[in-house]
C-alpha cells in the first residue's frame, strides 16, 4: 500500500463531486481525499501498485490539474 500526496485545483463541494467517478475508477486506488481548506488544495490518495501519471492523466480528463507535491 502507498500514499500518494498532490497539489491539485480541485477547491469545492462540487469539483470533488466531478472527479469522484474519476479517481474511483483507478485501479489500485484504495481511499482518497481532499483538503480544500488547505491553500494547496491536497488531494491524498492510498493506493496499491499505481503511478502518479496514472491519477495525473484522470484529473486531467475532468478539467483539473494536479502535480506530485
């Protein structure tokens, strides 16, 4: 099991809500979640055996950004 951290633009209710489908259709993610209270916008996600690239690309696909942090 890993944990992977990013920095993400994701800042709402509502973007959550848009990149749930998303980032639950990862294989190998286990749980995530994101601090929209923090400036950074953390979005926390552990995982089993998957790359960054990987949730990077599914962001990507929703409209949002998201970078190793």
């Amino acid at each position: 099991m890993q944990t992977l951290k990013f920095k993400t633009n994701i800042n709402c209710s509502s973007c959550i809500a848009s990149v749930t489908t998303a980032l639950n259709s990862v294989k190998g993610v286990q749980k995530w979640d994101v601090d929209t209270a923090s400036p950074k916008k953390i979005l926390t996600i552990t995982a089993d055996g998957i790359k960054p690239d990987i949730v990077i690309g599914a962001l990507k696909e929703k409209g949002f950004t998201a970078e190793i942090n």
